[in-house]
C-alpha cells in the first residue's frame, strides 16, 4: 500500500476528546496483523502547525536564523514556537553549559522581545545587543 492512502493519526477521540491508542498494526505484504495496546507516538499528537514547525527545524538542521528566514518570523517568534514545541513533546530544554550562567542572556531576550513588540526599532536593538556582547 502506497503512503498516500494512509490518513495521519488522529491525536484525541473525536468524540469524548479523550487519548487513543493504536489496536492494530498490519502489513497487506506479508498479511500478518499484530493486536495489542500500542501507545500513539509523541510525534504524531503534534498539531499540523507544530509538526509544519519541527520539520522545517529539522530541514534547517537546527539553525534558527535560517527557520527565521524560511518561515518569515521573527527570531524571539521562532524561540516561543520551539520552546511551545519542547513543552508539547514533554522535553526539557539542555543547558548550553553545566554550573555556567548566561548573565546576558536574559538582557538579550528583554531586547528582542521588545523589538518584537514594535517598542525599539531595529537600529535601538542592534545598539543595545552590541553593548551585551
């Protein structure tokens, strides 16, 4: 059976809105058919958007400047949507570096945040992000 003839899985019960799980796994081939519980995989309750999201992550092999650019968002838009994207998947973020704190990191958020929310202007934001450096 060709791919195109499988319908994605669906992430909740239509009905009751409740979980799903898969009762059936077969293969037209070799005609076997395996029943049992199996659990719906955490990739595929992603929502269509977030699932558009991790692929284009992937295909960006992780850059988020280059996600920026082929989902025209902005770079603090583009950290919500993969930080929604770890909380969804039940994922914790790594930490760049044990026992080392980013002191400026926070600042540097503050900054883009209010580039985003049109309070600075580009200019504002590139002067402020150069003396965090």
């Amino acid at each position: 059976m060709s791919k195109d003839k499988y319908h994605p899985i669906p992430a909740r019960d239509p009905v009751s809105g409740g979980d799903l799980y898969i009762s059936e796994l077969a293969n037209e081939d070799s005609g076997i058919t395996i029943r049992g519980k199996f659990e719906v995989p955490r990739y595929a309750r992603l929502d269509p958007e977030q699932q558009r999201f991790l692929e284009t992550f992937l295909r960006c092999r992780g850059m988020l400047n280059s996600v920026e650019r082929e989902l025209k968002m902005s770079y603090p838009t583009v950290r919500a949507r993969l930080d929604s994207l770890l909380e969804s998947l039940d994922l914790t973020p790594m930490r760049e570096e044990t026992g080392r704190k980013d002191k400026n990191g926070d600042k540097k958020r503050k900054v883009l945040d209010q580039l985003e929310k049109g309070e600075i202007t580009a200019e504002e934001a590139k002067s402020k992000l150069g003396v965090l450096k």
